[in-house]
C-alpha cells in the first residue's frame, strides 16, 4: 500500500485536473469531426480511448517532469515533498514506471487510424522536452500548449483522416488557453522560481498579468466564435457562448489575486469546468 500511495502521489492520479486539461482538447476535436447521424458507439469508445490515453501520459508526464526538476522542486516549498525530490522514490523506480505508463498508452494509441499513430508518437519528443524549456526561455508555457492540446488535432483526424483548416485554428486558440491558465498556475511559485531561476510566463508578466491574460483569452474567445461560423452552428450555440466567456472574463481575471496561491489555485482548477462548458456548447452546435 505504501508503494502505491506514493505511485499515486508520484503521477498525481488524486489531482484529475492535469489529465482532464490534456483530454477536453481531444473531446473537442473529436466532436466537432464526428457525424452524429452515425452510430454513437465509435464516438463514446473514441472518448473513451483519448480519456485513456490522457490519463496514461500525464502520469508519465509528471514522472519525467519529476525526474527533470528534481533539484528545483527541492527548492519549492510547494514541491519540495514530491516523491523523487524528496528520495521516497529512486530515479530509476520512476523511469520504470514512466515506461510501463508509455507501453500501456502506446496499446491505447493502436486503436486508432495510421495517421493518428504517427503523429502522436512524432509528438513525444514536445511532451518529455517540455520541463527543459523553463531552463532557457520565459515561454514554457507555449510549448506545454502545443503539446497539451495537440489531442484537438489528434481527435479531429480519428474520424476525419485527413487535415482541415478547422482544428488548425481551433488549435491556436486552445494553445492561447493554455498559455492563460498555466500562467496563472505558475503564479503560485513565483517568489521561489525568481529565487532559483526559473522562466515562465507567470514571472515575465508579473507587473501586468491582466493584459495579458485578458489576451490569450480574447483570442481563444474569438475562435471560438471563429468556430461557429466555420461549422456553420445555429444561433443557440452562439448564445451559450456567452457563459464560458463570463466564466473566463469575470471568474479567472476579474477574481485573480496573483499574490494568494490558493486564489490561483482555485482559478487554475476551474479550467476544468471550462473545458466541460465548451464542450457543450460544441455539442449543441452539432446536435440542436
């Protein structure tokens, strides 16, 4: 039990957030492709197989990250007990792990078309490259959106099979999400990453977060209207629309306090909740 506690705290399986941020994209994608006049079956077992999937390599994700940041997060009070860092777990238990995690995900992967299979292995390298960029650059959090939501793309050739200027733009606007929410994310570290070094958005826009917030959330806004028009929704969608947009308006920016970690905790969780909204708000636009 010991073991599987600390399996758990090492992939962080009690914090859903991670994985399902990683998986509404895939949703996304997925459901603006599909036809729904065709039998649901494939389209429940297709989420099915990317909520899979995203549960797998976020958990390898955090294990890498782990592994990477090892003397960082030593210096985190936020991070400082996390398994590796802390010794509870060798490096080489971790990598173990991570790999069977890669094999589990990669039995997943087959499920899918040949195209789908190619690009998500050709995708690895953002995905375990990812906790290096905080080393060189202020933008890490540009490089987690390319990877944290090249599912949208992903979910979008799993039925279709071929590209489209749709999910491309679609794709843009939820890395401009990501870019926003792990901003605020990183809010909760920020006197500790000055301290030891660590870039990220969260410390390059410190003096003015709102402007910037308030502009990868405009372009995601604008896509997504963009969105209603390319797949030609009706009205209805364009008028559920407004409540993600109040949510990103007025509860993440309007409420942020980038000096209370429990504040941007909160904000950061509830992107969760916006996932879930767009969602939605895509599926009555396919099927009102």
């Amino acid at each position: 039990m010991k073991h599987l506690n600390l399996f758990i705290e090492l992939t962080r399986l009690k914090k859903p957030i991670g994985f399902m941020l990683l998986f509404w994209p895939c949703a996304w994608g997925l459901t603006i492709a599909y036809d729904f006049s065709n039998n649901l079956n494939a389209y429940f077992f297709n989420l099915f197989l990317f909520l899979s999937g995203s549960v797998l390599m976020r958990s390898a994700g955090c294990i890498i990250n782990d592994i990477s940041d090892k003397k960082f997060d030593l210096k985190v009070e936020r991070t400082k007990n996390r398994p590796v860092a802390s010794g509870k777990i060798s490096i080489k238990l971790a990598l173990f792990y991570a790999l069977i995690l890669c094999t589990l995900a990669f039995l997943v992967l087959i499920n899918f078309n040949f195209l789908v299979i190619i690009l998500a292995i050709g995708s690895m390298p953002f995905a375990f490259t990812y906790p290096l960029m905080k080393r060189y650059t202020y933008w890490p959090q540009l490089f987690l959106g390319i990877t944290f939501n090249y599912g949208l793309v992903l979910g979008w050739l799993s039925v279709s099979n071929e590209f489209n200027y749709i999910p491309i733009i679609f794709y843009i606007g939820a890395i401009f999400w990501t870019l926003g929410y792990d901003t605020i994310y990183g809010f909760q570290d920020l006197k500790d990453d000055e301290i030891i070094g660590i870039k990220s958005t969260s410390i390059k826009f410190k003096n003015n977060p709102i402007n910037f917030l308030l502009t990868c959330y405009t372009i995601l806004i604008m896509v997504l209207i963009s969105l209603g028009f390319m797949m030609n929704f009706n009205y209805i969608y364009f008028l559920f629309l407004i409540v993600p947009i109040i949510h990103l308006i007025f509860f993440q920016i309007k409420k942020l306090n980038i000096q209370d970690p429990k504040n941007c905790l909160g904000i950061f969780k509830s992107n969760n909740l916006l996932g879930l909204l767009i969602f939605m708000n895509i599926l009555i636009g396919k099927l009102v």
